[in-house]
C-alpha cells in the first residue's frame, strides 16, 4: 500500500477497503463526473446535517426527557 510505503499510515493501524456500489442520481443513472453534473461533497454534507438536526429535533418533542 503506497500510504504505508511513504509512511503515512503506521504498521499498527488496520486499513479496510468498503465498496459501496455505484452513485446513483434521483433519476436512478449513474453519476458521470466528467460532465460535471454530481454533487460536490460540501453540499452533500450540508444536506446531511440538516437532516440529521431534523430528525433529532422532531425526536426530541416526543422524548420525555427527565
């Protein structure tokens, strides 16, 4: 591994490579980075702490907390 090779990563730490398929559009195509149509990944996370802030705030009104 080249990371390990330019000692960028210690011997000590376990490496694992997930696939996770191909990135889908809403229109269920592939994703075609050269025509410059995907999401930039600033984006994505944005939309994905709001969601998740949704999702903890519409939990929190039906939570008794104590």
């Amino acid at each position: 591994m080249i990371a390990r090779k330019a000692d960028y990563i210690p011997e000590s730490l376990k490496l694992e490579h997930h696939m996770f398929g191909m990135m889908l559009g809403k229109d269920g195509r592939p994703f075609k980075t050269r025509s410059g149509d995907t999401i930039k990944l600033n984006d994505l996370l944005d939309e994905a702490m709001q969601r998740a802030t949704a999702l903890i705030q519409s939990k929190k009104s039906t939570v008794n907390w104590r």
